[in-house]
C-alpha cells in the first residue's frame, strides 16, 4: 500500500543541537510538503518541493533545512538556529496540487 | 496569498445537539478541503469541495461550499461523543501559478461533545 512515512515518532533535542525528521513517501506524488503546528494553531508551512533538487521557503523557514535529492524522500533539519523547535511536525504530498496525503507526524521536544 | 479564518476556535456541545463550524477565506480557491484530526494524530480527509454550491455528507457531517461568498461550512447533525476532535478546513488559490499546491490552514475548530 502506498503512502508517507515518517520517522521517528517521537525526537528529542538538546539545546544546540541540529536533528533531522525523515519523510518518505512512495505514491509517485511529485510535490512534497513540511508543515508545523503548534497547539491552538493551524498548519504552518516551513518547506515545500515540487521537483528533485527544488524547494521554496515557507512561511517560517528560518531555523530549518530541506533536501529533495530523490523524488521519494523530504528530510527536514532543524537546526540550532530555530529557537523554539518544540512542535508537531507533518509531511505531507501531492499529485499535481491535488490529492494530498499526511503522514503521522513527528512531535520534537527540546530538552 | 490566503487567508482562511474558521470560527468558532472553540466548540463545546451536548451530544444530540447540531452546530456549524464556518470557514471563511480571502480570495479565490478552487477547491476547499476539510480534515479531522485527534490529539497526537495526523489529519484525516474528510470532504473536499470543488465547485460552488457544492454539498457533502458523511454521516452526521456535512459540508457546503459558497464560492461566491468564500464560505465553507461543516455542519453537525445530532452530535456524538466520537466526533469530538480538532475539524480543519484548507484551500489554495485557484491561480496556484508559483504557489505549487500549497495549502492554506484555518487555525481550527476544537470540538468537544458531551453526553
């Protein structure tokens, strides 16, 4: 069956230090999408990628990095520049714009 | 860009009662989307809305769209306690041109049903 896949569930970082959240998806989707949430808040956008070796900055993309080496995969680095990582992070696909799929999400906690 | 702004943020209602969440947004989309999501959850596709005055339901849910308004609704018809949850709507501008799909969050309706 096809879908995304995010890895891990749960991440814990300290102070300073970078951490990377792997997306994966095998639906032949070609855009691809980083969004963080906040309790009480909506989805924001971070990164989005609609071709390999493409992307274009969010809404809040400063403290974080993409790559889109490969049509399946979208990892998101946060780095130490991102003051207050703690969130819920999703990944998300879609196929022309269309037919979105989320994956389960990754909740980072900084200790 | 688009705006979409729900209301309200924050629903409490007794089970056997009907709301309307509303969803409005600022310019043109194409088509509207609605998602559940529980705590700690992903988001789950409930409707998507593609043309004006189009109407789905699914259960004790339904959900309209007025293109000429910018207005989305989700009605709850004789609530129960397994739809408490957080309801979303989500649209993109009809010109998606360099925006490349991107969706457009409303900040949420945070829905508890009591007995």
């Amino acid at each position: 069956d096809g879908g995304i896949t995010q890895s891990p569930k749960y991440l814990f970082r300290k102070e300073g230090q970078n951490v990377t959240l792997s997306c994966e998806q095998n639906l032949n989707h070609d855009a691809m999408y980083w969004y963080r949430q906040d309790p009480g808040q909506g989805l924001r956008l971070i990164y989005y990628s609609q071709i390999v070796n493409d992307f274009q900055k969010g809404d809040i993309a400063e403290g974080y990095s993409v790559s889109r080496e490969k049509k399946e995969s979208f990892p998101l680095t946060v780095t130490s520049a991102q003051k207050n990582p703690t969130a819920f992070y999703l990944c998300a696909s879609s196929k022309l714009g269309r037919f979105y799929t989320f994956g389960s999400g990754t909740r980072l906690t900084v200790v | 860009e688009l705006k979409v702004e729900q209301n309200p943020l924050f629903l409490s209602m007794q089970e056997g009662k009907n709301y309307t969440i509303y969803c409005n947004y600022s310019t043109t989309s194409d088509r509207l989307y609605w998602y559940r999501q529980d705590p700690g959850k992903s988001l789950e596709s409930l409707f998507v809305l593609l043309s004006n005055g189009a109407v789905k339901q699914e259960g004790r849910l339904m959900a309209s769209l007025d293109t000429k308004a910018r207005l989305s609704t989700l009605h709850i018809t004789a609530a129960v306690h397994d739809l408490s949850a957080t309801y979303f709507c989500a649209g993109h501008p009809a010109d998606r041109g360099s925006t490349l799909g991107r969706l457009y969050f409303g900040r949420g309706t945070q829905l508890t049903v009591w007995p």
